[in-house]
C-alpha cells in the first residue's frame, strides 16, 4: 500500500466566513494537531502592531492586554509556528495552521493595493527564515523566482510546504456580519482605514494566485488540485459532503470527522483569546464571545433554517442594513459588497462544489 504523502495544512480564511467551525470540524481528525492564529495576536497587539482602529474601545483593550504581547514580534510569531510545525511533525502528527490573509499581507503590498483610500504603509523588517520546523520536513521547495511575488511576508520556503485551502463567504453575508462585530467591538465606522483592508476578498485572492501558478509550475505529487477553496455557506448546508470531498483530496480519513461535540468555554477554546484570565476585561471577554462565542457553545453545525431559506438580493438586504445603521452605512455596505463579490465570484469558479443540492 503507498504511504500517504507528507502535509502540512494552512487554512486561509477571512473574519466572518465560518472559518472557526472550518476548524472545530478538523478537531477530530486524530493525526493533526491546530495552530491556529499565528499572526493575529501580535498584529493587533504586539510591538509590530498594525491594526487601524483608534477609538477608545481598542485602545482600552490595548493597554490591558500589550503586557501580555510586548515581546511578540511578527519575526517571533513566525519562529513560533515554524517550531510548532516541527515539533508536531517529530511526534508523527500533521501541523495545521489558520489565519485570516490580511494579517499575513505584507505592509507594502497592502500600501500599494489600496492607494486609493491613502491607506498607511505599516513599517515590518523582513522576517528571517530559521527554518526552526525542519525536523521532519517535507514539500521544502524554495520557490521559483519566475513565478509571481509571495504576496505575505511569509518566507517562500515556509509557504510552499503548505496545503492551502481557502475559505469565502457571500459578502452580502461577510461585510454587514464584519461591519456589526467591529463597530459594536471596536467602535468601528465604514470611513475607517481599516475598513477597505478587511470589507475585502482581495487578499485572499491574490495569494490564491500566489498558489495557483506556484503549484502550476510545482505539481505536488499525490493532489490532484491545489489549492482548495471552500465556500463558507456550503460548508454550512452540505457540511458532510464538503468534508468527505476534502478530506479525500488531502488523503485524510472523512469516516474521523465528528458533525457533533461538546459545549466549549470561548474565554479558553478560541485560540485568538489566548491572554491570562487576569487580563480577560469584560471588554475583551465581549471581543471573544462576538467572535468566537457562537461555535464554543454550539454542540455541533448550526443551521439557520431562515436565513439560507432564498438566494440574498443585495436591494432587499440593503433595506435591512438601512433600518438597522441608517442609509449613510447601508450605501457604503452595499459598495463594499460590490467590490468584493468581484473576488469572491472568481474563487467560486474554484471551490468544492456539494454533489447534490
């Protein structure tokens, strides 16, 4: 019998896109360990801090919890997740990663991209690659330098050892879930600058296409597609045919998968939120439930019989955002839907598709 091939799975996700129960359905696989968030706290947090958001709820969470993360440099975080890799990998175990893609983009490109909003060019030094998980490596090409620019600042080296799968969501569904979160956690507005960094697919397509030519010209042997996209609705509405699909393309076990489990604790199971409990605020514990609150209390996948019973019109959606924030947020919502529906139709020619409807 051929062995299986070796794998190290990352999945790229965006806030707001089922990602957190993407990850609760990987929990039961017996072979992968999760390291997820890998880059989120210190870019929120940490010394190399880059989040946007000034009002006094942020920067309230940010004096309680910068003691906490005054040593976690993005140069840190990164030797962190390469060790966890390699540790995982000398236990026999299969490292799995997830973050959203916009706090990986590298500062310049993010500057670049969204000129036109005159958004800031953050200051980052180039990370160093310690290569501190080649313990048991495998899939370590260095990369190509005919092919497009690693979009993240990532090393290539590190990045091509990965099995990428993407996660969308329909932006009519993502933004206003985006816009409610933040502006009720970090007293968020559309006219922000971080707004037109995060109401986007942008960033995750770009490294979408990163991938797609890079394993164009380096097929890896044993998959048949890379990389992987998946639609956050389906997964919600065809969850065990999305999951058997996957599981077969990565040469993981889809009987392991569990649709069901306990009730979790978000303040401790939701990895983002890893700070000690003295500096858990009711502010912060409020950032944590919103985020990660609904799947650490579900006891399996949620289905919201109303809201998936017709196709979304961004006319009639656009109604309830007017009633709920007023025309002023409802109108910029409904140009952040156009633009990111652009990205998200293009990977949507690329997902797994249910096999029944």
């Amino acid at each position: 019998m051929a062995s299986k091939p070796k794998q190290r799975i990352a999945l790229f996700s965006h806030p707001r896109t089922n990602s957190n129960m993407f990850t609760k359905l990987f929990q039961s696989q017996p072979d992968i360990v999760q390291h997820t968030y890998p880059f989120m706290p210190g870019y929120m947090w940490g010394p190399d801090r880059r989040l946007g958001y000034k009002a006094k709820e942020v920067e309230e969470m940010y004096a309680t919890l910068k003691t906490n993360y005054d040593t976690l440099t993005t140069q840190q975080s990164l030797d962190d997740l390469e060790r966890a890799f390699g540790e995982t990998e000398a236990q026999g175990k299969i490292p799995l990663t997830k973050e959203h893609v916009c706090f990986m983009i590298q500062p310049k490109v993010i500057a670049k991209d969204l000129a036109e909003y005159s958004y800031p060019e953050y200051s980052l030094k180039p990370l160093v690659d310690h290569k501190l998980d080649i313990v048991a490596t495998s899939n370590s090409d260095s990369g190509d330098s005919d092919l497009p620019t690693n979009p993240t600042f990532v090393p290539d080296r590190f990045m091509n050892t990965l099995t990428p799968i993407f996660i969308i969501r329909n932006p009519m569904r993502m933004i206003p879930s985006w816009y409610k979160n933040t502006s009720e956690n970090f007293g968020a507005t559309t006219k922000d600058s971080e707004w037109p960094f995060t109401a986007t697919f942008h960033w995750c397509r770009i490294l979408y296409d990163y991938y797609d030519d890079y394993f164009k010209a380096h097929p890896r042997s044993g998959y048949s597609t890379l990389p992987l996209v998946v639609d956050g609705d389906d997964l919600v509405l065809h969850t065990e045919d999305i999951m058997i699909q996957l599981c077969d393309l990565i040469h993981l076990d889809s009987t392991a998968v569990k649709y069901t489990w306990e009730s979790g604790d978000p303040y401790n199971s939701w990895p983002a939120a890893a700070a000690p409990d003295d500096l858990k605020t009711p502010a912060v514990k409020k950032v944590v439930d919103a985020f990660g609150g609904n799947v650490a209390r579900s006891t399996g996948v949620v289905r919201d019989a109303e809201k998936y019973a017709k196709p979304l019109v961004l006319e009639e959606e656009r109604k309830k955002w007017e009633e709920t924030w007023g025309k002023d947020v409802a109108d910029d919502l409904v140009e952040s839907v156009k633009k990111a529906m652009v990205d998200y139709d293009y990977m949507m020619q690329k997902r797994i598709r249910p096999s029944t409807n």
